[in-house]
C-alpha cells in the first residue's frame, strides 16, 4: 500500500461518526439544552393551573403528545409518557369517584343520573354525604377538576421525556450539588423503572410466560426490585468514586452564614410573592421583599459555590433554539395569566347551569404557541437514537 493510500485510509478511520454537515440550509440534529425543556413544561403548567376549561385543557394535551412524539429520543427515559398519560386517566377517574361517593346533593336543576345508597353518618361528621343522588354537573365539574391536575402532571412527564435529568444537573450551582443529586435521582426513578419493567416484560415473553393476571404481576414486581437494587447499589458506587459527599473546604463558620442567607432569602421570596398576589397586603411586602431576597439566594449560593470545584466536559450549548422554546412556554403563561383581549371568565366555565364552554381566542392561540417548540427545537440526534436503541 502507498504512502497516499496509507493516509487516505487513516483519515477516514479517524472521521467523527457524527452527523455530517449540513449543506442544504437545514438544522443540524443535536440535543436541545435540558434546562429550556423543564422551563417549557413548567411554565406550560403554570398556564395549565390558571383555566379550569375542559376544551383548552384537551388542547394542552394534544400540544404535549406533539412536541414529545416530534422532540423525544429513543432514550429510555423517552419511552415512559405513556405511562404519565395512564397516571392522568386514573387521577380523574379517582377524582369522579370521590365525587359521585361523598355526594353534595343536587338542585332541582340538575340532570339526575343515578343514587348510591346512602349511608348515615354521626353528628360529628356533619357536611359530609356518604352515597345519596349523583348528577351529571357534579361529575363533569370532579372530571374537570381531574384533568386539570392531570395535565400538569403530563407536563412533568413531558419534561422528564424530552430531556435528560443527569445533564440537567451540569448547570446547578455548585451550592446545590448535594440537592441537585437528591432531586435527579429522584425524578430518574420513573424512567428507570418503566425501563426495568419493559425488560421484564419481554424477558418473559421470551421464555414464554404469562404476561397478564396476578402470576404475571407477581413474576414482574421481584426481578424489577431486585433491578432496582442493584441499580442504587451501582449508583451509589460510582457517585462515591467521583467524591459526592465530601465536605469541600468550606470552613463550619461559612456554611453557618450561608444557610443563614439561603433561609432569609427563602423568607424574603415568600413574603415577596405574598406580597404581590394579595392586594392589602403592606408595600414592602411586594417587589422589596422580593428584590432583597432574591439577593440574598444569590449571595448564598456564590459563597456556599466557592466550596465545589467542577469540570464539565462539552457543556451543553444555550443557543437560539433554546431561547425559542423556553420563550415560548413563559410566553404562553404570561398570556394566561394577563388577562388581555379575553374575558376571565372563559377560563373558568361553571356547570350550573350546564352550558358548552367556550373557546376564547387568545388562550388558545397561547397554547398553540406552546406546541411551536415541537419544531423550534433540532430534531433529535440519529447518532443518539442508534446508542440508545
């Protein structure tokens, strides 16, 4: 072999097996900045908590199934929104339940749908029906109320499926590494036990084993705790070979003063936000307490910082398309929460008497502005698709 030959060959074994370059004007596939996607779903639940009509709280979920079906990874953490789309149907149908269970009566008004038997309570208990008549008012407004919390736990599945909760981690203070630990591994128990029980699953199905019924149950809750074990076991390792847990070099006098900062400045954002919600209150209570607050979370966490030292490895980028989704969830809320060209009672439709609710205009066109992240952000990474399949 040549000398030329020899060199072409070596330049092309050394090739990044990345994504080529793009030259037809399209975006590159990249991961998008976890952080934009937790502000996305927050401030889309936000929005969520501020209207109580049954068609925008629909239209929340339609623009959640979009941007997660058009923006997840084949990740394992990206397979479990099906998961959180059960939790929300069991969340309203427990909360018709309850409704139709401890029943409130009904007017002469209302569409009578059916009777429980009663069942007397004592004189200490008073206010509270067991059984009697149920109507289909009081299970609309149960459903309703159902729902509404039921999207915002679709958005918090949203998040936990669109984007990595270890990378997330990178871009804590260094102050909070200790609770920025807590919190990932807690909201990664989700994804990894929907992991651990969809391996269980086509395990038995190899083996040909009953996958339905109370045997099959008992045969997938075992090996996925002893899974789970064996994953905190490891986790717990390699957390320890990469030296969480140590005390720093941070002296008892300045943990003292920054706890002292955090917890006043924790107390100045509260009085802050009460401030500011509750008209009587006193002035200082408002925009001061805020401001001197938040100042002083910001001094904490700078001197209880200088006590961690971290590399990061490629950081993730913050570029425009982070902007734009993040952008378009605070716009959303803020739209919601405005109260401009639309009338605050279309948010809150009342089902006595029973009437269809209405679409206001704006709200929806907020919603929909949320779902424009579904093509805002870069498609996802083929490279990280293969990896993780």
């Amino acid at each position: 072999m040549t000398a030329v030959a020899r060199t072409t060959v070596e330049a092309a074994s050394a090739a990044p097996s990345g994504p080529a370059p793009d030259r037809g004007g399209r975006r590159l596939p990249r991961t998008l900045h976890p952080v934009a996607w937790w502000v996305w779903a927050l401030a889309l639940a936000t929005a969520v908590s501020r209207t109580n009509n049954p068609l925008l709280l629909f239209l929340v979920l339609a623009v959640l199934g979009y941007v997660v079906t058009a923006r997840r990874t084949e990740a394992p953490w990206a397979r479990g929104f099906k998961y959180y789309l059960y939790l929300a149907l069991t969340v309203v149908t427990i909360r018709v339940a309850f409704r139709a269970v401890f029943a409130t009566g009904i007017t002469p008004h209302d569409h009578f749908l059916f009777s429980l038997p009663h069942i007397p309570t004592p004189d200490w208990y008073a206010g509270i029906k067991i059984g009697g008549p149920v109507s289909l008012e009081a299970l609309l407004s149960a459903a309703t109320d159902g729902l509404r919390l039921a999207c915002m736990l679709c958005c918090i599945g949203a998040a936990n499926t669109l984007a990595n909760p270890k990378r997330a981690l990178r871009v804590l203070p260094g102050a909070l590494y200790e609770l920025g630990v807590a919190v990932t591994v807690a909201i990664s128990v989700a994804p990894q036990l929907v992991q651990s029980v969809q391996r269980v699953v086509r395990a038995r199905r190899l083996r040909a084993g009953r996958t339905k019924g109370m045997k099959a149950l008992r045969g997938i809750v075992i090996p996925v705790l002893e899974d789970a074990l064996e994953r905190s076991l490891r986790l717990a390792a390699a957390m320890d070979s990469r030296g969480y847990g140590r005390a720093g070099t941070a002296t008892r006098r300045s943990r003292r003063i920054t706890g002292v900062l955090m917890l006043l400045g924790m107390c100045g954002l509260c009085s802050g936000a009460y401030g500011l919600l509750d008209a009587t209150a006193p002035a200082f209570l408002g925009l001061p307490a805020m401001s001197a607050g938040a100042v002083l979370c910001v001094a904490g966490l700078r001197l209880g910082g200088r006590r961690v030292t971290r590399t990061t490895y490629r950081p993730d980028p913050w570029r425009l398309p982070e902007w734009a989704v993040a952008g378009s969830g605070v716009v959303s809320a803020v739209l919601l929460f405005s109260n401009l060209g639309y009338d605050p009672a279309q948010l809150n439709p009342t089902f006595y008497p029973l009437t269809w609710p209405g679409l206001p205009l704006v709200p929806t066109a907020a919603i929909l502005l949320a779902g424009t992240a579904g093509f805002l952000a870069p498609p996802p990474s083929p490279v990280q698709r293969a990896e993780a399949s």
